[in-house]
C-alpha cells in the first residue's frame, strides 16, 4: 500500500513507525 523506496510496510522498523504517527517525546509520558 504505503511503499518507502525499496523499503515496505512489511519492515518491522517501518511498521513500528507506522503505529506511532508521533515520536514518543520524554515529557508526554
């Protein structure tokens, strides 16, 4: 669906970034 140049969403980093739209940051815990 969401290819990333010769990478794809069945990377388990690329799929990790997937289910976090937003960077953990340390003050929004």
């Amino acid at each position: 669906m969401a290819r990333i140049g010769p990478l794809s969403l069945d990377e388990p980093a690329i799929r990790e970034a997937a289910y976090q739209p937003t960077p953990r940051r340390p003050a929004d815990r």
